[in-house]
C-alpha cells in the first residue's frame, strides 16, 4: 500500500537524492507528468543549479499543459535549459544542440554546457525516449550514457531522467534501468500521483511507495505563482 505524503514531504525527498545518482522516472503517456516534473524543478534552493535538458521541446509541453491548468509558469522563464534539437523557446536556453552532428559532437558541447555552471547542480531531462527514436543508428545505451549518465558519480551532480515507458520497448528499459542508480515508476490514480521505487542502491528502499495528492500539487503550484 503507498504511503500518502505531503508536498512538502514529495519535495524533501527529492533532496534526499545524492549527489553523483542518476534517477529514472518513467511514466506513461496518460500520466499528467507535467506535475511530477514540478516537484524536482522547485525542490532545490538557490545553492543549487537547476537546469532542464528539453528534448524536442518537451518542456514546451509540460509548461502548456501547466498553464492551460491556470498555473503560473513565470518561474521557468529564467530556469537554464539545454536544448536538443525542437525550436520553441521555452526558459533561458544557454545551448541549442543539434542531434543531426555527430554524437561525439554533441555530447562534448553538452559537457561544456554543463561546466559553465559551479556548484551544485540538478539536471531534469526531458523527452529522452523521442530522441532514442530519432537517433536509431546509436545503441540506447549510448544515447543514455550522453544525456544522463555522462555526470554519474560526479559529486556536483543530480540527474532525474523522466522516460515515456510507453514509447520505448521493453529491452531499450531494461538498457536505462540497469544505468540508474534509481528507477521509479509514476502512477496516478484515483486523483493521486504515486511513486513506487522499482531500484535503488539503498535495498531497504526498494518496493517502497508513496503517493500525493495531486490537487494538493495544483495548489502549491498555484500558490507558487502568487508569490
């Protein structure tokens, strides 16, 4: 059974994550995913770099379907985002990476982007499985270990990788899943967000649930805004 939680307790949890992990939320298309990425995208304070790696614009997508809501969305106007590929402005784009170079191209400016910010960092990714699509000539693994496990176990680095698992067979999962450090599988029914905890490095974790309330979400978000 999940165990219900606050908020507060949702945002918590999220800097309980270490630095150096890479964690995998996967999702399906039905999902309203654009209030689980709420949750890691306002979790940190300023000691903290958030950026957001937006594939194919898909942060365009999760902004929109937050302010059709009627949440204000302001605070993603100056949030640091690295885009792949997508031509919609959507955040402070630092880099625009196009995907049709070579992949050793790419991820090298990828990697200098990322440098330019000191400190601590939380790299949200967005839209990983459209770009496994596009780019078939690659092994996923190789695509995964570009977009979020370039930075596993560097101590100034936090990746929280959201996949639609719908779009994705189930060997190119298996290839992300054995990547983490931490696999969660995001559930909302009966009007509540839930979170079960497939991997983790922490065994006394794994199988653990924990749900919110997503009107309670929508209200801190609206919240948020006013302030």
């Amino acid at each position: 059974m999940a165990v219900t939680k606050t908020v507060e307790d949702a945002i918590a949890s999220v800097k309980k994550i270490m630095p150096g992990e890479v964690v995998v939320v996967e999702y399906t298309s039905l999902a309203p995913v654009h209030l689980a990425v709420s949750v890691p995208l306002l979790s940190l304070g300023r000691d903290v770099h958030v950026i957001v790696n937006d594939i194919f614009d898909q942060l365009h997508v999760v902004r929109s379907h937050l302010s059709i809501m009627g949440i204000d969305t302001e605070w993603m106007d100056e949030m640091p985002v690295v885009k792949f590929g997508g031509v919609l402005q959507t955040g402070k784009v630092i880099k625009r990476i196009s995907v049709l170079k070579a992949a050793s191209v790419w991820h090298e400016e990828y990697k200098e982007a990322l440098r330019e910010f000191r400190g601590q960092k939380l790299v949200v990714t967005l839209g990983l499985e459209k770009l496994i699509n596009i780019k078939k000539e690659l092994p996923a693994s190789s695509v995964c270990r570009m977009c979020i496990a370039s930075a596993m176990g560097e101590e100034d680095t936090i990746t929280i990788a959201f996949v639609n698992r719908d779009m994705l067979p189930e060997s190119v999962l298996e290839d992300i899943r054995e990547l983490a450090s931490r696999v969660l599988e995001l559930e909302f029914e009966k009007g509540k967000l839930s979170l079960r905890v497939v991997k983790s490095l922490d065994l006394r974790n794994t199988g653990a649930e924990f749900s919110v309330d997503a009107s309670e979400l929508v209200r801190h978000l609206n919240n948020m805004g006013k302030g």
